[in-house]
C-alpha cells in the first residue's frame, strides 16, 4: 500500500504536484541541471574526482536528515544558481529523483521554493567537513544550520 509520502513523490514524478516549483516539469528540470549543474556534478550525478561528491546515494540521506536537508539547500551550488528559486527547488527535486532509490524518498518530502529561498540568505561557510560528519551521524557542532 503506498504511504501518503510516496504519494506526494508519485504526484511529483507525474507532474500533477499542485505546489509550485515541486517538479511542475521533469523535462525542463532535466534540462537545467545538464545546463547549470552537469559541469560540476557529471551527467548522472557522479560528481567530479575528489572535488565534486557523488549525490547518488548520499543526496537522499542528506534529504532525510533536517541538518543534511539543510546542508543541501546551503551549498554554493544551490544558494548561488543563477535559476529562481522555484526552478531550482524543481531541479533539486528531479535530482532526488534521478539519483536516489525510491524506497528511501517515501519518508523526504519534496523540497519547495520557499526552503530554496530561505536558504539563499543563509549560505554555508563551512562546508566539507560539515558534510563528513552529517554522512557519518554526528550532530553538527557549529551553530545549528538546520534552522
Ligand atoms: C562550480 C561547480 C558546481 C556547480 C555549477 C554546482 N555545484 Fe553543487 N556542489 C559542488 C560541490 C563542490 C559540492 C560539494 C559541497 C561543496 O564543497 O560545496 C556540491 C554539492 C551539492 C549538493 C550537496 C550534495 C552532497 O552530497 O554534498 C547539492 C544538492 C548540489 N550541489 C546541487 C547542485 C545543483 C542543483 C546545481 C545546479 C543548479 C549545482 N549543485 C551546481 C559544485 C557545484
């Protein structure tokens, strides 16, 4: 039986999600991470040698932590993209989709515009190390980015 969150995810892969900049167009999503986030992240979202992680696999972990969700919506990448923050909610949505398995999305709900903008005003300083300890459970030490 499916849970009301993989519902949500269901509504969000077919296009009839009723919140704006959820994943309103998977084809346009597609094309703006090849145009703004392929350089650095590869075609399949296997990053870039030591410098660019891989997200698949550890972009829904992070999805599911409220820190790591946090974390995510506060890199540089996403906090100083060029798209509005309704197209990049939509983009970051498709790459949850694109490089997670779909068991693990039934408990992250989709990330909207608002977080995106929220976001915007509080990027992150520190970064890789916050990562580190996000993957690996510890609870970040630095004031709490998650709110
Ligand atoms: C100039 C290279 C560059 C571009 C362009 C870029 N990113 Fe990133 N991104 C990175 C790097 C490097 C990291 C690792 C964290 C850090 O050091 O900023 C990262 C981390 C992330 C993360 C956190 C995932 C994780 O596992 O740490 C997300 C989500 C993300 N980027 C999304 C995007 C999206 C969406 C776009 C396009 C709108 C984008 N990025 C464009 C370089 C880039």
């Amino acid at each position: 039986m499916l849970k009301p969150k993989s519902l949500v995810w269901l509504a969000v892969l077919c296009g009839f999600a009723a919140s704006p900049g959820v994943l309103a167009d998977g084809t346009r999503a597609r094309q703006n991470y090849l145009i703004y986030c392929m350089g650095c992240h590869g075609e399949k979202g296997e990053g870039f040698g030591e410098q660019v992680p891989s997200m698949r696999g550890s972009l829904a972990r992070l999805a599911a932590l409220r820190d790591g969700r946090s974390f995510l919506l506060r890199v540089p990448g996403v906090t100083q993209s060029s798209l509005d923050a309704e197209l990049t909610a939509e983009v970051l949505n498709w790459t949850l989709l694109e490089f997670s398995e779909p068991e693990v999305l039934r408990s992250i709900p989709p990330i909207t515009a608002a977080e995106v903008e929220q976001a915007r005003s509080r990027p992150l300083l520190e970064i890789s190390s916050l990562r580190a300890r996000l993957l690996q459970g510890d609870k970040p030490d630095q004031e709490s980015p998650g709110r």
